[in-house]
C-alpha cells in the first residue's frame, strides 16, 4: 500500500504544474489503414469542416491529435498516410501526430528488402523464417521475405494483398515485384511513410492533457533512454523523449542505406 500512495503521489506532483486552459481537440488513434474510419471521423467531427476543394479542414484555433498505428490492417494504408501528411502541412502547430508500434517497425521493410540484407537470411527470426519458406513451399526472394515480414513480425497478414487492391484502384501496377517497390518507395528514407515518421512525436503535451500511443505510468514517467536520471519537470521530459526519438530516427536514416543485413542497424 506504500508504494502504491507513494506512486500516486509520485504522479501527482508531476502533473501538479500543468495549469488547464480550454482546448478544442479533436483525437482520433489505431486507424490502422481504414480510411473509411478516418472519413467517417473528418466528416462528422464539428472540429473538422469541408472546404470547396472538397477536402476536410482543421477549425481556426482547434488541434488535432492522430494517436499512431496509422496502417497494416485495412484498405486505406496509402490514402490515410496522404490525408495525415495534408492536414499537417495545413496547420502543423496544430496537428499533432504520435508514432506508434506499427508506425516504428516500418523503418525495418527498406533495410531488411535492401539487396544486401536479401542475400543474407533475416538476422531475426532466422529458424521461424527457414521454417516458413519449407511450410509454405516458397522461395527465398523479396516478394515473399515482405510476406513473411508483414505477416508474422508486424501482426499485418493482409498488408500485402490490401496494398494491391490500393494500388488497383489508382491504376498502378499491381504484380507482386511492383507491390514490393510500393512498399519500399513508401517508407524509404524521404519516403511518404517516412516523412509521417519524421513529423511524428513521442509525447504530445496540450495545456492539461498528455498524449501518448502507450501508456504513462509510475515506473516510466519522467524516462528517457540513455538518461541517467528522471525527469521531474514534463516540459523538459517531453522536450528530452521526442528528442531522443529524432535522434533515432536520424541515425537509421544515415545508416539504413549502408546496412548488411548481418546485425540490427
């Protein structure tokens, strides 16, 4: 029970700065490729209008929080990453986008596709994915290493074939060699994807409220990897962990294009 109050206390006094001041914010999270969701939600929030170009628009003075893992699991993935791109550039102090799990793991499909990853076996998960190859009866190349990439280590086993019924309906090639370099020109360094990722943040913080895609509790409060000490102040802590974030981002963007596939990047 101690260090249950001690907990408690421990957050409070964290959040005790924190002076509230009414924000209109519109949240939305987990689109996880639907754009039909991220329609339905642009169309009916009153924080969102139509403009005569036929495009939905942030309100004057509003805020828009995208909460991560914006693709992988619906038809939509390339149509919600241009939409969120959009609404950005529009207003960028006030669209806030937070990287999730399913938005990080993306940077892995440019490096593990490169063709010196492809001529060695993936550096993780090498028996899951010789058992794979044997089950299925397939051959070791790059239309199926992203199959197996999406479906059994990104919990994304429709990714592949919704990409080409996307990429049908916008005219482009859909072989599964173009699918491949769809997904590739997508989350490539200067890449749509990429560029989410850039624009993207950790934390969020608006006046009284936090956002983040995981979750905040007593253990992880106030900690940045590699940062020997604690945060106590959230402006600074938010301020370190998103610049910690960029910082990676940054070191896979120097590096990605020079890894050989032997060992993480």
């Amino acid at each position: 029970m101690t260090r249950i109050l001690a907990a408690v206390l421990s957050l409070f006094s964290f959040f005790t700065p924190l002076l509230a001041r009414e924000l209109s914010i519109a949240y939305i999270t987990d689109i996880e490729g639907s754009r039909k969701k991220l329609h339905s939600f642009l169309s009916s929030h009153d924080l969102f209008f139509r403009g005569k170009d036929g495009k939905y628009h942030l309100a004057p003075k509003a805020h828009f929080v995208c909460g991560g893992d914006v693709t992988d699991r619906f038809i939509g993935d390339l149509t919600v990453v241009d939409e969120l791109l959009r609404l950005k550039s529009e207003t960028p102090k006030r669209v806030h986008l937070l990287a999730g799990n399913r938005d990080m793991n993306k940077i892995r499909i440019f490096c593990e596709l490169s063709k010196s990853a492809l001529e060695q076996k993936p550096w993780e998960f090498k028996t899951e994915w010789h058992c794979w190859l044997k089950l299925n009866q397939l051959e070791d190349n790059r239309v199926n290493r992203l199959r197996w990439i999406l479906s059994e280590t990104m919990g994304a086993p429709n990714a592949f074939e919704l990409r080409r019924q996307e990429l049908t309906e916008r005219n482009f090639p859909t072989d599964d060699e173009a699918i491949v370099d769809s997904f590739i020109e997508h989350t490539k360094p200067g890449g749509p994807f990429a560029n989410l990722l850039r624009l993207s943040e950790v934390i969020v913080r608006l006046e009284n409220t936090i956002f983040v895609h995981g979750g905040i509790t007593a253990t992880n409060i106030g900690l940045v990897p590699n940062e020997p000490r604690r945060f106590s102040s959230i402006d600074e802590w938010t301020t370190k962990l998103n610049h910690w974030y960029k910082k990676q981002l940054l070191g896979w963007q120097r590096d990605c294009v020079h890894w050989d596939g032997r060992s993480p990047i």
